[in-house]
C-alpha cells in the first residue's frame, strides 16, 4: 500500500521543492491568462444611434415615428412614462471601449425634447470599427529595355509546336426564319 510514497520521486517527498513546483506551475498559468494570446470576443450591447437619425427627430412627432427611427430604445422605465433611453457600449479587443447615451423625453406622446452624449455620423462610427492596417504604397511594377536584356530569351525547343492563331469566329444561321 504504501509502495507508491516509497518509489516517488525524491524531490516531491520534500515538502519546501514540492510548494516551489506548486508556484511555478500557478505563476506560469496566471502568467497565460494576462497576456494577449487569450481572444476576447467584441462585446456590443444597446443600439447604436448616428447623429444623421438625431436629425431627422422633430419636436412634436409620435412616439411611433420616434421609434421608427430610432429603433426600440434599451430603457423603459415604468416610473419615467414618458423618458426612453438608448444606450450603446461596445468593447473590442485592442480597443478603446465605446459608450454612448442618448435620452428621448416626451410630453402628451409627443416628443419634447432629446439630451445625451455627441453622437458620431454612420461613417465615423465605421471608421473606428475598421482596425485594419491601411494599405502601403505598391511599388511600380515597370522595367526598362535595359532591364529586361538583363534576362536571357526564353528558347522554344525546335519541336515544340508554336502557337496557333486563333481560327475565325463561326457564323450561326439567325435564330427566327426571317421569310415569316
């Protein structure tokens, strides 16, 4: 039974080697976590409101209309009838997080007023989601006569059959009988 603590290995019967083991084992894992090999996916919560809706709004239109153009807002409140709230929060990684808030008041169902953070235009927005690198100056792809006699001539052996020329385009009778 007790077979096993006798054939261990000697450093693991010592208790101070056995706790070092312990801690480099967890230090390296903790170290894994913190580092950015781990992929964090986007997180994106509420609706995203673009100054070009905000515009389009009008004092005196229908909680309807309201909602047909900005969309069913995040918070509604039982006790603030006539408040709606859009928020809007995104996080990426490798990104500064996003976040957004944007209040809708009414009074008698109609709209009164609106209040809440500098919205960006539909393209702004788009922008700072695009993290892609931009592209870097092609180089010019032209050679000079000097440059391509640098190159040997490409030979044809002499029975390699040269290129055909291609045959003159077929003529199809017309798909309707013209005597009708």
């Amino acid at each position: 039974m007790f077979e096993s603590c006798r054939n261990a290995p000697f450093f693991l019967r010592q208790p101070r080697r056995l706790m070092a083991l312990v801690c480099v084992v967890a230090s390296v894992g903790l170290t894994a976590c913190s580092s950015g090999l781990i992929y964090k996916p986007e997180v994106v919560q509420g609706n995203f409101v673009s100054r070009e809706q905000v515009q389009s709004l009008r004092a005196g239109m229908p909680r309807q209309a309201v909602r047909d153009v900005l969309g069913t807002p995040l918070v509604t409140s039982v006790f603030h009838a006539d408040r709606w709230d859009y928020a809007f929060t995104i996080r990426r990684q490798g990104a500064e997080p996003q976040q957004r808030r944007f209040s809708v008041f009414f009074k008698n169902d109609a709209l009164e007023r609106i209040e809440g953070d500098p919205l960006p235009t539909e393209a702004e927005f788009a922008a700072k989601l695009d993290n892609r690198r931009p592209p870097s100056k092609l180089p010019e792809l032209k050679a000079t006569e000097a440059d391509l006699a640098k190159f040997p001539a490409k030979l044809t052996p002499a029975g390699a059959a040269q290129p055909v020329a291609p045959a003159v385009p077929v003529s199809y009778p017309p798909l309707e009988n013209a005597a009708r």
